[in-house]
C-alpha cells in the first residue's frame, strides 16, 4: 500500500482522505471500453424482437444497463437474497464493460447469455416470472428490471439440487445462497484474471491476519463473506442477530473498497466496502466484532 500511496500527489487532507476510503475508485484498470458497451445497449435498444422474458421491457432495460454501465455499483439486489451475484456483476462490470453489455442484451434477446465460459440459461419458470408480481413482493426496496434479470439468471442456472431453483421471488432465502467457492469460480469463468484466490470459509471466521494480508494493488477486485452483525455492530444499531446457528455462518457479500486496517489503541477494524448498490459504506467495527463475523475472501487480480 505504501510504494502506491508514494505514487500518488494529494493536494489536500480531504483528497488523501478519500483514497485511503476508497482505494478501488483509483484503480481505472478495464479490459474493454465503456464506449463501446454503450453502442452495444444503444443497438439492443433500436432492435423489436420479442424477448423470451415474458414481463421486461426493452427500453426500461435499455435504460437500466446505459446507468449500469456508467456506475456498475448502482447494481441493486434489493430485498433479495443475491448478493454473491451483485458482487460479482459490481466487480466484473467495471472491469469489462463490453463482457457484461454483450451478457445482458444477449440474455434478454434469446434468454441466455454468457459469463465468459460460464453459460448461463435459465429456466422456463423463471423467464416466465412476471415481474410486476414480484416487484410487488420487494415492499419498498425494488430491485430493477435488468438487475433482477441479469442477477437471476446467473443464479437460477448455477443452484444445486440442495438448494432449490431460484424463480425470482426475495422470499426464497436459500435458494438465494452463494457459497465461497461458487463465487470464485464465477470471477475465474469471466476470463480476464490471471489468479483467483478463495480464501473464504463457510465455517471457520478467518481471523485478523488473513483480512490485513489482503493488499489492494492495481488490477485486484476483493469481495469479503461476512455475517450482516458486522455492519449491524459498525452502524451501532446493535441488531445483531443471536440466533442459535444461524449466527454462526455468513451471510453476506461485500466489494472491498479499501485494505482492511486495524487500530491497535482503539481495537477498533476499520474497512470500507460497496454493498446494496450503495457507493461506499465505510465501517469501524469492534474487534471482537469483526473477528466473529468475517469470514474471508475472494481475491482476484487482472491478467
């Protein structure tokens, strides 16, 4: 972190404030040109095919993907249980631009679409789903078209059998569920990293050492498995949830944003991570707190 921060000349507190908080907006390193995925939607949005997806609409979609484009962290899970696949289209997105307008306009015109090597087809149920049905269910917190159809879709295809199918209602928690290696293996499937590493764990909290040894260098995307307590006990809200095993798994995914460091005199972890299409989220956790609820991550570096 140091040899970078060298590199770089702050003209104020306040601008090497923001570098240290969100180190990942520094970062600009993209294997494809926003410009181009633009003309990509913009000839998807000229095109009357009907879709297989029998409630979206072209133009709304169209929209959606143009400020995707523009701001990949506005993807939005909402209410559902799809944060494994929000991390990875937040991640992918603002890497590959070209990759993830090819995968969305392809996957609205013939109901699939590819994540580099990953094919994903949806099923029957779930292109048949009426969205208004289900928006109706988010109760305030609406995940959009698109993102409920590019989110969706990855997951729909990718559910084991233990699991169960994901059609699209946020009432289907576990269907819902990424685990650990599901979400490297989505990264590594995408085609522009040289390495990625999995170094969650479903079970076992990883500890200080693991988290501080994650360096944000150029080229690096992080996601981090937590349990939700630890944003609870950042916020100071203190709903932590104490139920019996239930709070003893993660249950959340979150883009790292900044490297995660730890005040000695305050025993206080502080980090700053993208999350339910909010920009930045920046949290001092407790120790103790961020001990109990950090799980690993998922590190992956650009070729």
């Amino acid at each position: 972190m140091a040899s970078k921060t060298d590199q770089t000349v702050f003209d104020d507190d306040d601008q090497l404030s923001d570098y240290m908080t969100d180190m990942r907006a520094q970062d600009t390193r993209q294997v494809s040109e926003p410009s181009a995925a633009r003309e990509i939607i913009d000839t998807f949005r000229a095109a009357t095919d009907v879709s297989p997806w029998a409630s979206l609409d072209r133009s709304e979609v169209a929209d959606r993907l143009h400020a995707l484009i523009d701001n990949p962290r506005a993807i939005h899970q909402g209410q559902l249980n799809l944060c494994g696949p929000a991390a990875l289209i937040c991640i992918w997105a603002s890497r590959d631009p070209v990759a993830f307008a090819n995968y969305a306009t392809q996957l609205f015109d013939n109901g699939a679409g590819d994540i580099g090597s990953l094919v994903i087809t949806p099923s029957q149920e779930l292109l048949n789903q009426d969205y208004a049905q289900m928006r109706a269910k988010m109760s305030g917190d609406v995940t959009e078209q698109a993102d409920w159809m590019v989110l969706g879709a990855l997951r729909n295809t990718t559910n084991v059998f233990w699991q169960g199918e994901w059609v699209g209602d946020p009432a289907q928690e576990l269907a819902g569920l990424t685990r650990p290696e599901e979400l490297a293996s989505w990264l590594e499937a995408t085609g522009i990293y040289s390495s990625v590493r999995n170094q969650g764990n479903w079970v076992t909290p990883a500890g200080i050492p693991q988290a501080t040894s994650v360096v944000m260098a150029e080229g690096t995307d992080v996601a981090l498995l937590i349990h939700i307590n630890l944003i609870n006990a950042a916020k100071k809200n203190r709903e932590i949830d104490h139920t019996f095993l239930l709070n003893q798994f993660p249950n959340h995914y979150v883009v790292a944003l900044n490297e995660i460091m730890v005040d000695i005199r305050t025993k206080d972890v502080s980090l700053s991570v993208w999350t339910w299409g909010e920009d930045e989220l920046n949290l001092v956790v407790p120790m103790q707190d961020f001990v109990d609820n950090y799980y690993g991550a998922i590190v992956a570096r650009l070729s």
